[in-house]
C-alpha cells in the first residue's frame, strides 16, 4: 500500500506535492475494490507551474551534451531492470492485468528505453547545397521544447514510458497526466524512476487531474509545442482541434476496430491461437485487439468450433493468480457498457455463440456471430471481452468488411502464402498489417500509427524523433549577396 500512498503526488518541477483543486481522485484496484490512494487533483493554477517549470529546465537541458542525457534514460533502464518485480505487481494491482500482462508491458518498456538511448545521438545537422554563390545551408535539428504527454489506462506504464524516455532523451522537457484511473503506475511511479536516476529537476513533471478542474488548459496553454495524446477518437477530435487552433503539433494515436482475416488456405489451428489473443489478451482493453474476425466460409465450420471451444477454456478471476487469462475490466462503468452493448446487439439478431456473465468488473468472453450488417457494434471500439465473427466469400469481400470501418489502426490476414498475405494487406486501410501473427504489435524501431479515425502521426523509432524534434535552417554567406535595389 504504501507503494501507492508514496507516488500518489503532484510531481512539480522536482517537488512532490498536493494538488490544490476541488476534489480527490481515488485510485482503486478494479478487481477487489481496494482503496489504493486518494490524490487531490492538481488545478490550473498547477498547469502553469508544471509547463513553466518544464521551460525552464528545457533551455540549460537543450544544451546539455547528447551522451549525458543518454547515460539519464541508460540508469531508469537499470532501475526498472531492478524493480521489475515491484512494477509488475503495481500493474496488476492497479490496472488489473495479469501477471502475464504485466510483465510483458515492463518488458516491452525496456526494449523502449533500450531504443531512447540511442535516439539520444541520432539527430544530425545538415549542410546542403544552394543556388546562390557563396551561400551555406546548414539544417539543424533541434527538440521541440515542451511536451505534453497524455496516457490512457490498459498500458500505462509503457505509453508513459515510450513517450518520456525519447523525449527527455533528444533534449526536451515534459509534463505528463496519466489516465485518473492509472495515476501511479501511469504517473508517479514514471516520476520517481527519472528523479532516482538524477534527471534535474522541472524536466519531467506529472500532473494528476481531470478535464472537470483544469478544462483545456493542458491543451491551451502556450509553452507545450507538442501534444502527445493516447486514447479515445472522441478525445481525440477535441484534442485536435484545440491544438490545431494554436498550431501545435499533435500526435494522436486513437481507438481501432481491427479486423483479423483468415483466408481459405490458412493454418486454422494456429489462426485460432492468434485470433483468441488479438482479441481477449488484457480484456480486450487494447487499441489494436481484433474487434472483427473475420473467417472464410470454406473454413468458417472448423474455425468456428475450435475458436469457441478455446475461448471456453479462458479463466476470468483474480490477475496476480498465475491461471488466470483475464482480469478485471478497468470499472464498473465500462463492464456495464460491455454487457449492454451485447444485450443490444442480441436484440438485434446476433447469436452467442459463448455468453459470458459479468460479475462486478470481472466480464467473461463473449463470442457474437450472425450480426446484421447495420449493427451499430461493428463500427465501434470494444474495449473488452466480446469477439464478433463475420463469413466472407473470398480476398475481395473481406478486403470490403475489413475497410468497412470509421478506423484504421491494425490488423492481421493468415495465409499458407506469404504473397497472397502481402497483397491482402496493402489493400487494407490500416497504418499496421501482420501476416500470420497477432494484430498487437508494437516495436521501438517501427511506425507506430494508424489511418482515418484511429489517429494522426507515428511514433516509435525514427518516427518519435520526427515528432520530438524541429528543423532549423541556418544559412551562411561567405560572399557577398546581390541585391536588386
């Protein structure tokens, strides 16, 4: 408990304090009810402080060498390789996810961290050449400054982590809000791991706090250059758009309804494998987790069976029991969002092929099939358990249902050829496509991103430092210019 209590702060340029806002955020374990901490949410009167602080320390931080900021993110990768079995276990105590899950999420952000070290001493000037006798062009590039960072709740501590590290790491500041729902895994917790590896103070600053305080100060206010948000496309409009009208950069990555495929030819029993992860890994409270699967008719019978009778075998219960495949949802709110949006779509037509009860937050699968073509449920995001079968007649119908979507985020096509796979994907409107694997990827080398409604940007790798950084032309006459009056 007291792991909780300790990080359940305001982290303002070095200090840990108590926000001054109207009301508390209470951090509770979703699977038992636990009251992990109470954190007074910060105001705007702390907005300000935090963006201030972060400009501050930017400037002497910008000028700091590039192997000095490396060494910084090289002693958090320590530390968390120390300390995995603690973080692991505040993942499942706050967020629910299994030990599995969990160890997964610290792991991958290592291989994050790994990568920021070498983001550090990636960046390189320029010098082009130019028309003009005489003339210069230097390119320089440069960080952006400051940084807002915007984290949701199913991965916390890895989306903090992969937007922190290659921040700080090519030479900018940052405030981070983590998800009310995940404020220490997501937050404090990100905080305390740069403050013991010495990173100065004003760099990194994490604020806890709602819309209902602050409003849009987080967006509005003039220091931040770039805004990092991971959640909902509704958010993600209105973060769009608040941005926009003050030319700020924003990089947005939003919900999916991934679509994976299995082709006639496909290897069923491992298809099978991929499809019950990509859509029930976590809860199903994953961006990229296939909402839609879709199965060939000459193999729809033998996918369906094996599909459903794996499914049946998944454990809902308590996330820190090594047996357990799923966890609690998030809260209440969202179990009860879960099992209406089902109770529709069985009003509509659709028939349960497995029914899964919901018990406080725990949700158990649900497998839906028999859809109408116009039920609301396939346009949308399910952020948990409930996994919709769809038929198709051949490549082009499910190129047609897969595209069939307001998103674009991932998807997966399994296939006995390679080829087929590579041309199925390029015909899907996603900004990720796997053949033969999950549709939850994500690698610090590669963009990171979707199309349409799913998001705007990409990060990961390259990709970050595009985003972290700005060109500056810097041009130089060693002559003498004519001028034409």
């Amino acid at each position: 408990m007291s792991f909780f209590t300790d990080l359940a702060h305001q982290f303002i340029d070095g200090e840990w304090r108590t926000g001054s806002g109207s009301w508390d955020i209470i951090d509770f374990n979703p699977y038992n009810g636990e009251k992990l901490a109470a954190i007074t949410v910060a105001s705007v009167t702390e907005v300000d402080e935090a963006y201030r602080a972060a400009e501050r320390a930017q400037r002497e931080w910008a000028r700091v060498n590039a192997y000095a900021r490396r060494d910084i993110v090289e002693k958090v990768l320590r530390l968390v390789e120390q300390r995995e079995e603690a973080i692991a276990a505040a993942i499942t105590e706050e967020v629910g996810g299994t030990r599995v899950k969990a160890t997964y999420e610290v792991r991958l952000a290592m291989e994050f961290l790994r990568e920021a070290t070498q983001l550090a001493t990636l960046p390189e000037g320029r010098i082009l050449a130019s028309p003009i006798p005489g003339k210069e062009n230097r390119v320089h590039r440069l960080p952006v400054g400051v940084i807002g960072v915007i984290s949701p709740f199913n991965f916390p501590f890895l989306t903090a982590m992969k937007a922190a590290a290659p921040a700080l790491a090519l030479g900018n500041a940052l405030v981070l809000k983590p998800n009310q729902n995940t404020p220490v895994v997501g937050g404090g917790l990100i905080a305390r791991l740069f403050e013991d590896a010495g990173l100065p103070a004003g760099l990194l600053n994490v604020l806890i706090t709602d819309i209902a305080e602050i409003g849009d100060a987080l967006l509005e206010h003039p220091v931040p250059k770039v805004i990092a948000f991971t959640g909902s496309d509704r958010t993600g409009r209105h973060v769009a758009a608040v941005t926009g009208a003050r030319f700020k950069r924003a990089v947005l990555s939003l919900s999916g309804n991934s679509a994976l495929v299995v082709l006639d030819d496909a290897d069923i029993d491992y298809a099978v494998d991929a499809a019950v992860f990509s859509r029930f890994v976590s809860q199903g409270q994953v961006c990229m987790a296939a909402n839609r699967i879709l199965v060939d008719r000459a193999v729809e019978r033998e996918f369906t069976e094996k599909f459903t009778a794996k499914v049946r075998t998944l454990r809902t219960g308590d996330p820190a029991d090594p047996a357990t495949h799923l966890g609690p949802v998030i809260n209440t709110f969202h179990a009860d969002a879960l099992t209406g949006l089902v109770d529709q779509a069985l009003a509509e037509g659709a028939t349960a092929l497995v029914r899964g009860a919901t018990r406080g937050n725990l949700v158990e699968p649900t497998v839906l099939t028999g859809l109408p073509g116009d039920s609301p449920i396939l346009e949308q995001e399910i952020f948990g358990p409930v996994a919709l079968l769809l038929p198709f007649d051949g490549d082009d119908e499910a190129v047609e249902i897969a595209n069939d979507s307001p998103y674009g985020l991932s998807g997966a096509v399994h296939t006995g050829n390679v080829e087929r796979g590579v041309q199925f994907a390029q015909r899907v409107h996603t900004g990720m496509m796997h053949i033969n694997d999950s549709t939850i990827q994500d690698d610090p080398l590669v963009a990171f991103g979707g199309e349409k409604a799913s998001g705007i940007g990409r990060m990961n790798g390259e990709s970050t430092v595009e985003v972290f950084t700005t060109h500056k032309w810097i041009s130089i006459q060693h002559g003498r210019s004519e001028f034409p009056f």
